[in-house]
C-alpha cells in the first residue's frame, strides 16, 4: 500500500502549536481530562478487512498530525515524509494484530511513528534527537503573543525527551490523556503525574 506524498503539509502549514491551551496549563487552567476518542467499531472491521476506502480514509484523517509529530522530532522534510509513508506500511501489515481498547487507531499510528522515530534517529545519529524548535510554528500574526510564544517553544525544546513527548503528544497533538497513555505506552495515572511534572518544568525555565 502507498500514499501519495504530495498530500503532507508544507513547512509553516498545519504545523500551529495550541499555545492558548499550553498557557492556561502553565497558569493552573486545565480542564478535567476528557475520555480518549472512541473508535467505532464497523471502521475497526474495515480496516482489518483491508478496504481500500477505509485506509484512504484514516491516511486523509491522520497524516497530517503524524507528519506533524515526525517532523517535530526529525526537523527535516523528507525524511518525514519517509516515515509517514512506513507508519501506515506497517499499519497495513500489522492490522490483524491491533487491539481495540475503545481508543481511534490514532493511538496506534503515533505509536508506531514513535517507534519508526527512534530507529531511523539510532540508526543515522546514534540516538534520538531532541524537540527540533524550528517545528514549534509561533503564532506571530497574533499580537502580543509571538515574543512570548517563542520563549515557550524555547522552553518545550529544551524539555527533557520525556517531558518534551507529553507535552506535545498533548498540547500541539491535541491527544487524550488516553491516547497519550496508549502511545507512550504507560498508564492514565503515570501520565497525568508526567504532564504535571512536565508542566512544572517549564514554568522553572520560563521563570530563569
């Protein structure tokens, strides 16, 4: 199976971080968490029964926030772009085994990008990169936001791995608590203490 790559977003398109959401965070603002997406169960089926339509479906529903969170770890568009295509290569040859938790397969796609994201960061440097910035878009036709904007894009990239990946999976992926848990392949509770700690952090360095 293959996806075409021209339907990616361009650098600087769709790339937006939730800056309004990760603010009211860092002030102590944050809604009780919400239950993960549910994923209907007929779409399950036609994805394990291989539909065409089905599958150029979940690429148009999903692609854009995969090579969002690539790109946010890899910072080049290519290679993204590359391991976008393997995500859903190996979602096709992998579907008989996925497990349904209630959870969308967005859960299980990230996990997987996740994955293809170590190995080929491993494999060409020796070990994962950090948040790359460049990806972090600041919203700088918002007045009185960009400076501010980009001194907590700053902050996010210099989170440690593990904080900088729940910050992100949940604020500039808009993931559940839920899902978030799936992907980083933990528990709710360890999330909800890892977000807390995440956040905690950031406010330190935003306050040097």
């Amino acid at each position: 199976m293959s996806m075409a790559a021209s339907t990616f977003p361009q650098q600087g398109n769709g790339l937006s971080f939730n800056w309004r959401t990760l603010f009211a965070a860092l002030q102590g603002f944050v809604s009780p968490a919400a239950p993960g997406r549910v994923a209907p169960r007929a779409g399950i089926d036609r994805l394990k029964q291989r539909e065409p339509g089905a599958w150029q479906e979940l690429f148009a529903q999903e692609s854009a926030a995969l090579y969002r969170y690539v790109h946010s770890r890899t910072g080049d568009e290519g290679e993204s772009e590359d391991i976008v295509s393997q995500i859903f290569e190996e979602a096709w040859k992998h579907i008989g085994s996925f497990e349904d938790r209630g959870l969308p397969p967005r859960a299980w796609l990230f996990g997987i990008a996740r994955n293809l994201v170590g190995t080929h960061r491993r494999r060409w440097l020796g070990r994962p990169r950090m948040l790359a910035l460049e990806s972090l878009d600041v919203p700088a036709d918002e007045p009185g936001m960009d400076a501010t904007s980009m001194d907590l894009a700053r902050a996010v990239a210099s989170l440690s791995r593990s904080h900088s990946e729940v910050i992100t999976l949940r604020f500039l992926h808009g993931l559940s608590i839920q899902e978030t848990a799936a992907v980083l392949e933990t528990s709710v509770d360890g999330i909800k203490g890892r977000q807390s700690r995440a956040l905690q952090e950031l406010r330190k360095k935003l306050s040097q």
